[in-house]
C-alpha cells in the first residue's frame, strides 16, 4: 500500500513540476470540460507537445479525457492533489514547529541582553 502512494504521489508531483503542465490544469479549473485544440490554443506549442503533456497529467490521475465524436475533451480531477495536499501538509507542521521553537530561542537570546 504505501509503495502504490509512492508511486501515486511521485507521478501526481512529477506531473504538477512543469509550468505547461500546471497552466493547462489552471485552464480546466472552471470545472467545464475543454477540448484539447481549445486547451492548446493559447499555448506556443504544437498540438503533438500539448498531447505529450496531457499524457502526463491522465497518467498522473489529474485529468480525465473523454471523446465525443471527433473531439476529445478534458476536465480536471483534483483527488491527486488532495493527497499532494495531506503530504505537503505534514511538512507545515513540522517547518511551523521548527519555525516556532526558532523566535522562542531567539527571545531567550535578546532577554539575556
């Protein structure tokens, strides 16, 4: 079990470390479904590159495509990131601990002053 979340999370923040990446995901926050040439207009890239990187985010878990006709259309799952979320969050805590225990040595060092 924990090698699979591993696995799960590794891909989820592979998927989110490329700037293209998080700007398509940022696109599909509406909550609509958008179509790939739609998502991939605004982008410098060709649709091939676009496609690459959608790859990414649906092995990543982070989006859903589904076809309809001729048009395959995308729509965000943010499940992924939740788990990123509960992961990352751990760490707050530790830095906000860290962080806290810091200014408490820092007061003791200017009282003795």
């Amino acid at each position: 079990m924990v090698k699979y979340q591993e696995a799960t999370l590794d891909r989820t923040f592979q998927a989110l470390a490329d700037p293209t990446r998080r700007a398509l995901l940022a696109r599909l926050q509406s909550g609509d479904d958008i179509s790939v040439s739609e998502l991939a207009r605004p982008l410098p890239m060709s649709l091939p590159a676009v496609m690459k990187h959608l790859d990414v985010l649906a092995d990543a878990g982070l989006i859903a495509r589904e076809k309809r006709g001729r048009t395959v259309c995308c729509r965000l799952r943010a499940a992924p990131m939740e788990d990123a979320m509960k992961w990352l969050i751990q760490y707050q805590r530790f830095w906000e601990l860290s962080l806290e225990r810091l200014a408490k040595y820092l007061e003791r060092l200017e009282r003795k002053k």
